[in-house]
C-alpha cells in the first residue's frame, strides 16, 4: 500500500511539473489517465481539476473538482479543494456559491487562513465590501505576520492586483 501511495504522488508531483513547465496537454494527459486508473480515488479527481484549474480552465474543473468532494476527500486536499473550488466558482461568476462553499470549508478548517482570504475575494464578488474587509481584518488580527497562505500566494497577487487596476 506504501508503495501505491508514493507512485500516486509521483505521479502527482509529475503533473505539476509538467504545468509549471508550460507542457499543459502533457500535464492534462498525466491528469486524467491518473483519474483512468484510480477513478474512485477522490485525490485523483482533486489533482486533475487542480490541473485544469491551473491552466485556466475553470468551467472545466468544476466536475472533477465536485467528483473529488463527492468521492470523500479528507484532510490537508479537502481544505485545498474548498479554496480552489470556491475560487474557480467565483471566477465563473457564481459569487454566491462561492461565499457559501468557503464558508462550509471556513467551518470545517477554522484555521486555514487560505480560505478565509478567499472567502473575502468571494464576499467581495458578491458586492459585499465591508464583510470582505471585516473577514481579512480578523485574518490579520488572528495571524498577524504569521500567515501561511500554503502556496496560494501567487493567486493572491494577481487578485490583488486586478482589484487595483480595478479601483484606478
């Protein structure tokens, strides 16, 4: 069983690599044959919606994203699934949805300032200014200098910076 799990995350690993060396039809084909050949493995399902997600392919990951969920996703991926997922929903418009999830995930990982962060985007999409402020002020307040945004950073800036552009 040891055995099966490290070859699961090396191909895994394999599948980030190969998209953030901008080879996305490899890093999609290493996706869904992992999902071929675990299709009951919600980790499988998380990593290729994970992969589209990165490529931009939002409509595209909700499915796999909800298979995962749906097939039992636990721990440390869960709480990734609900940032992702609730950010994906967001970018397609679906604000609403978005600020629900996060808050179901917010629920279950209290302490994963991820999801609070983008909980506020999602509040924020949903024209709701003041709670967006009010959620990342008790971020900061909770976690001062100490935040681990746990590799979402790059997101963030560029979120960031598309609301400045935004507000001129």
């Amino acid at each position: 069983m040891a055995d099966a799990n490290a070859d699961f995350d090396r191909e895994a690993a394999q599948i980030w690599a190969l998209n953030r060396e901008g080879r996305a039809e490899e890093a999609l084909a290493a996706a869904r044959a992992l999902v071929e050949r675990h299709p009951d493995n919600p980790r499988a399902h998380f990593e290729y919606g994970g992969a589209l997600d990165y490529q931009g392919r939002e409509a595209e990951a909700v499915a796999p994203y909800r298979r995962a969920q749906e097939l039992g996703l636990a721990g440390a991926d869960l709480s990734r699934l609900y940032v992702q997922l609730g950010s994906t929903l967001r970018n397609l418009g679906q604000a609403w949805e978005a600020v629900h999830l996060l808050e179901e995930g917010r629920a279950q990982f209290p302490d994963y300032a991820p999801i609070r962060a983008f909980h506020a985007l999602a509040l924020l999409s949903a024209d709701c200014g003041k709670d967006a402020a009010i959620e990342l002020l008790e971020l900061l307040l909770a976690h001062g200098a100490a935040i681990n945004l746990d590799g979402y950073e790059r997101a963030l800036r560029e979120y960031t910076a598309e609301l400045r552009k935004q507000t001129g």
